[in-house]
C-alpha cells in the first residue's frame, strides 16, 4: 500500500484545479480538528487532517495528502498535522484530500478566518459645532485597520443607552477602514451628555471570547436652545403701596446663556438685569415693566403690571389727625366769641 502525506504550496492555477477535480461528498471524506480555524494575523496556527478512515483501505494504491499555501506538516500514517508558525497570508484555506484506485478525488476544506482587531476607533458627531435642539444630527464611528470587516459591528451610545448597531456589508478579507454613521435628533436634554461607539469583532466560538472590543473616546454633547421662562410669562397685577419697595424677577434658562434687558415705563428707559428692584416707588414707578430674555436661538419675554396706590391707612390717620386739628381751631374760636370775649368787654366797661 502506497501512503504518503505531504504539504504542498500550491500555486493559484494548481489550486482552482484541484477544486474542480474534488469530490466533497465522498461516504469517507477528509475529517479536520477543528472543524473551522480562527487565528490572529501574525500568531501560530496548526489543524489535524485524518485523510481517511475506512473507505479507502485497504486500497493499496490511494494517495492522502494536505494542500495548503504557507505552512509545514507532520506526517504520521495517514494523519497530517499541519502547523504555521506565523499566520501571514490573509486569504488562507487549507485542503485535506486522498485520491482512490479509481481516481476519485474526497476531499475536506479547512475554513480559515484570519482577524485583525481594530487599531483605533474614534467616535464624532456632524456637524461637530454646538447643536440647535430639534435638530437632525450623524453621530459617526471611523474604525481603523480592521480585518475582516463583514465580521465588525459597531453600537452607538448616548450614556449607558444603547442608540443602535451597524453591521458591515464589507466583504474584503484585508484590513480595511470602516466608517459607521447613524441618525440622530438631539433635544436639550442632550447638552453635555456624552455621546460615543463600540466596535465588536465576532468571530464565532471558534474566535476570542468574549469578543473582541474596542471603545472610542466620549464626546460631549453641546446643544444650544431657546430660553425657557422660570416665572409665569403673565403674572398677576402688581397693586403696591407708595413708598414701598418693589421687587421683580426674571429668570430664563437656556444655552447659550441668556442676556436680559427691561423695558420700563414711558420715559424710564432700558435696564439690563436679571432682577428689577426699586427701594421706594413713587406715583410715576407705576406702568408696565417688560422683560426679555434672548440668545442666539430664541427670546421670550414676560410683563409685569404695576399699580401705585397711597396708602388708606395713613389717609385715614391723616385725615383723622387734620379733623382734630380742625376742630380744636373751630372750639378754640367758639370760646373766643362765645365766653372770653364778652367777658373781657364787660369788665373793660366796669
């Protein structure tokens, strides 16, 4: 019986040949361990390959061998250990096959996957300037030098929540760069939320587990809106007491901050402040008070409408105190003319 094992280099030409010519439901084909080979570009490698187990004894002249482009082998009967010391060729798929009396050729492919982890992921947003809440953004994940690329997917993440996964369609066994892109409208609360991306390599049990990752850098999030009012935007009439002191408040929250500027009552001009306040109101204080707050994206504005009044209480202790006054004159001159004058007119008689 003739046995013999051997690697060969095959060349491309020879290789399509033996393809054309291999019969891959054969009742005794070629067994592999494992099944299907996962190996990092650049690291060792090795597969077993049992030509055949009992269909092709005891065919003495049946011919067993292993066909592979890079590599050596160990041959041990009709067992062939097949061993890379270091994985260069990216496009790898080793064959194990045996040729019976009758020329038929049974053979066994080895699936290859040769990965290369993501040399860099780096996560960014378009446009990259500050935000306008509502508007539509393209948060990107640019992923470098990546083999093979239909095995990558890449997750987006707002915080700790999941926005979504793209997967690639990219077919090439060679390290590639990749760009992810998803669509993205951002509100408010996103300002200074941190945005960013995971690649995932997944390479089956066979591959590392878990699988491979590799993160991107956070980026924060800047997004501009409109100021939103935190007082009521109609407050009720504001009746104070002359002399009093008056005090009103505007307060809006909004990116980027807001400015603020009232408008008083006729012929008092403009004041920029967040809080309007007048130690001692007088008559001409009375009117309507307008504040806006504005910023580069919107403004809002709110109106206050005062009433000065006197007070009652002191009218009333006024006019109370003027009516003594008033009446004490009126009792004084009464006693005037009604006793001491008189009297003092007859004693000047007498």
């Amino acid at each position: 019986m003739l046995s013999s094992l051997v690697l060969l280099a095959a060349s491309f030409t020879t290789f399509f040949c033996c393809v054309n010519t291999c019969n891959y439901s054969c009742p005794d084909n070629p067994v592999m361990t494992p099944s299907r080979l996962v190996v990092k570009f650049g690291d060792p490698a090795s597969a077993t390959c049992v030509a055949c187990q009992q269909a092709c004894f005891p065919l003495d002249d049946s011919i067993r061998n292993m066909e592979a482009s890079l590599g050596t082998s160990n041959i041990n009967g009709s067992t062939v250990t097949w061993t890379v010391n270091q994985t260069t060729e990216w496009n790898l798929t080793p064959k194990c096959y045996y040729t019976t009396i009758m020329n038929d050729q049974c053979c066994t492919n080895l699936p290859v996957t040769v990965y290369k982890p993501p040399e860099s992921v780096s996560f960014s947003l378009n446009p990259s300037g500050p935000l306008t809440e509502g508007s539509e953004v393209t948060l990107q994940c640019d992923v470098q030098n990546v083999a093979p690329a239909e095995n990558l997917t890449v997750t987006f993440y707002r915080g700790h929540k999941l926005l979504g996964q793209v997967k690639s369609s990219n077919t090439a066994k060679k390290p590639v760069n990749e760009i992810f892109s998803m669509s993205y409208n951002n509100t408010k609360e996103d300002n200074g939320v941190q945005f960013w991306c995971e690649a995932k390599l997944v390479l089956g049990a066979e591959g590392p587990q878990p699988p491979l990752v590799v993160k991107s850098d956070n980026l924060t999030a800047t997004v501009y809106y409109g100021p939103e009012l935190k007082v009521p935007a109609d407050p009720a009439p504001i009746s104070i007491i002359r002399g009093e002191p008056l005090h009103l408040t505007c307060l809006a929250e909004g990116n980027p901050k807001p400015r603020y500027n009232w408008t008083l009552p006729p012929n008092r001009g403009h004041i920029s402040v967040t809080d309007l306040k007048i130690d001692s109101v007088d008559f001409q204080d009375g009117g309507q008070y307008v504040c806006t707050a504005n910023n580069t994206v919107n403004s809002v504005s709110v109106r206050f409408d005062v009433t000065v009044r006197e007070n009652s209480h002191a009218c009333l202790i006024g006019g109370t105190i003027a009516a003594v006054v008033v009446l004490s004159i009126v009792v004084a001159i009464a006693v005037y003319i009604f006793y001491y004058k008189p009297k003092k007119m007859g004693e000047s008689q007498l």
